[in-house]
C-alpha cells in the first residue's frame, strides 16, 4: 500500500515477517520494514527498492499508485546490498527503460550482483539530479555501512532518504511514522539494529552525520523502520549518542557456565552491584541469549562484566565469540571487570585478560578467578568487584 510522506513523495515500502536472522545473523521477532520511496514529478523517481522475495507486491502497489500511463525514470540506489537492491529485474520487466542512479561503487557491485543490462546514471559526492519541481541531492558516505553507501536529500520537499542510517528493526503495520508508533518500541529495536549492523562503522557514520549537519530535514525516510517527519532530531539524537559510544549508567554481566558454578559469581557481581546504588542490571548468559541482544545491551550500558569458564583448555566457545564481535565493533568507553573458572587448565582468565589488552577498556579490580566451584570467599570477592563498578558508575556524572 502506498502511503503519502511528503509533497509528492510516498512510502511503498513492504513489512517482512519471514525472515527470522536479518543478514542470516541477527533475530527479528518482530520482522523488518524495506522502506522504498516514490517521488512523482516530471520524472518519477524510487528512491530504493525491495528484497527480492516481495517483488509481487511491491510490482503491485507501484501500478496502483502510477496507474497504467506513468512510468519510472530512475531508480536511485543509496545501498546495493540485496534487500533494497533485489527487485530490479522485477522493476526492469515492468519499466524497461528505467535509469539506476549511483555513484561509482554502486554501479560497480550493481554489475555484479545482477548480471543483466541497465542503463546507468553515474553521480558524484554533491551532485543533483533534477526531476521537475523536485532535485535531489546525492551524498556519498561510504563505509556506513559498505564502501558505496549514500544518502539522497529532496531539496525542495526536505526529506533526507538516508538508507541503512536512522534505521532499525521491526515492520510497520501498526504505523509508519514518529508520530503514529511506539518510540520506546523502536528505540529499543533501533539500537540493536545499529550495535548489531552499524557499530563497527561508528568512526565513518560521524563523517558522514558531519556532512549532512546543517541539512533543513523536514523529514528522515530511512531504508528500514519508521519516517521521522514529526521530529527527525529524534532519530539523530539517538544516533549520533551511539555512534560517540555515549553511554547509560548501568551494567551487563555476561557469563558462560557449564555447571552454574560460574553462573553464581555473576550473580554476585550483581549482587554486589545492587547493594551500591546500580539498578540497571543485565544479567546474560551467553550461551542461551542470543548475541544480538548482548550487543545491543552492552552499547547502551556504562559497564561490562564478562565471566567465563575454561572449556577444552579454551576459553569457552560462546563468549570467544562474543569477545570476536566486541574487538571487531571497536568498542570504547567502558568499564570492564574479568572473572574466569577452571577446573584443571586455568585459561578462561588469561583469554579474557588477553582480549581486554587489545581494546580500550577501563578496568575494574579485582579480577576474580576460582578453581572448580567459588567458595565463600570468592563469592565475597565478586561482590566486591560488583561494588567497586558500582563505585566507578557512581562517580561518572
């Protein structure tokens, strides 16, 4: 269904309920949005499309929308990746003169993911494109988050269409703007959409928030999740925070326990965290919550605990993982505490100590290691830890 944003523009986007891991990676119980956008004018431009699995429906709003005498000129592509990208041979079948428009990298991936001729619309970083009473405005802002991705800025109606950036999970049936959905909802769904896909490209997304600063947005119209049209400094508020890893006081204590031996020092820890004034506590085990989750708690919070146990002389496999994704996400400005358990090879410590010399981290002692189970004492000693992170997030004003 086509929905009006903006002076001539609409959504004719389409609500994704099947795809349980979003890049085959991360879970989405509450689906996702490909939002795709229609400026009609002298030249009719899409600014994006869909995946490739809605190519019916989405074929079938544009003819309601259109009617059967207009066409589409352009096809403009902020991000070649398949979801925004993959019903072109659909959308070629129907309007087979349709011009793509994209910078250099786009068209270069463009050739080879659909092997097929098009004819093609090279812009530059800057440039416009005129369609009438409406020109378009191309911002390049690669690395955020693949080397060709760009934003497209209507001058006339002052709608940023700004691709993966300003997105986030979850479908829109219940709504597609600011004003028509639940903020919180999303707020929370857009979080974990960006330490989950956007994270790693924190330093790029700052350049580009830096070229599209002083842009008169009437509204944002990403490539997933809702339009911002009743306040836009909303969504770029959250992002630029997260993107500056500004974070809330708080704590998430992840742990990896084969036994529950290891499961009872974290809940010490957060024991100890209670008694000193923290109240936002997260408590994950990791091999039974999905990372998608742990991520996008650990870029809201202030704090960070990770205990692990030695499995196989290793530390154990799912919080390896977690430590890949947290070096690969470069992830600054936080508190650490360590705790480790062995049984007969006392390695999980070393590893987590190891991984936390990579990073920029600020500790937190007393790093805290028990042999089998974790006596009295032990215990008492993760408690500790837990109080003095709580001291630290105490004295952070």
């Amino acid at each position: 269904m086509a929905v009006p944003v903006i002076e001539d523009i609409f959504w004719v986007g389409v609500n994704d309920h099947k795809t349980d891991l979003f890049e085959a990676l991360w879970p989405l119980p509450h689906g996702i949005s490909y939002n795709a956008y229609l400026v009609r004018d002298a030249k009719t431009a899409l600014v994006d499309a869909v995946k490739k699995n809605y190519s019916g429906e989405f074929a079938t709003d544009l003819r309601a929308l259109l009617g059967n005498g207009q066409k589409i000129d352009y096809l403009i592509i902020n991000h070649i990746e398949p979801d925004h990208s993959g019903a072109i041979d659909s959308l070629l079948s129907q309007y087979p003169d349709l011009c793509v428009v994209g910078n250099e990298k786009t068209l270069r991936l463009l050739k080879e993911f659909y092997r097929f001729p098009v004819k093609t619309l090279l812009i530059k970083d800057r440039e416009t494109l005129s369609l009438g009473k409406h020109t378009l405005e191309f911002f390049v802002t690669p690395m955020v988050h693949w080397p060709e991705t760009m934003m497209t800025y209507d001058q006339t109606s002052k709608t940023l269409f700004s691709g993966d950036v300003f997105g986030g999970f979850g479908t829109l049936e219940n709504g597609i703007f600011d004003d028509e959905v639940d903020l919180g909802f999303f707020a929370e769904e857009t979080r974990r959409y960006f330490a989950n896909v956007l994270a790693k490209y924190s330093v790029p997304f700052q350049k580009a928030l830096s070229k599209i600063e002083k842009l008169e947005t009437n509204a944002i119209a990403p490539a997933h999740g809702p339009v911002y049209r009743k306040d836009p400094k909303f969504i770029r508020d959250l992002y630029g925070r997260w993107s500056r890893q500004e974070t809330e006081k708080g704590a998430v204590i992840v742990y990896a326990s084969m036994y529950e031996n290891t499961k009872k020092m974290a809940e010490a820890v957060a024991r100890g965290l209670a008694e000193n004034g923290v109240k936002e506590i997260r408590l994950h085990d990791v091999s039974r919550t999905h990372l998608s989750f742990i991520l996008s708690d650990i870029w809201r919070f202030r704090a960070l605990v990770l205990a692990a146990c030695t499995y196989n002389m290793r530390l154990f496999p799912t919080m390896e993982l977690l430590m890949n994704f947290l070096e690969n996400d470069h992830v600054e400005n936080h508190l650490l505490g360590l705790i480790g358990s062995y049984s007969w090879a006392n390695t999980a410590l070393l590893a987590l100590r190891d991984f936390a010399k990579k990073g920029s981290w600020q500790f937190v002692e007393p790093y805290v290691e028990a042999l089998c189970a974790p006596t009295p004492e032990v215990l008492k000693v993760c408690q500790d830890l837990g109080k003095n992170v709580a001291q630290n997030l105490n004295s952070i004003p």
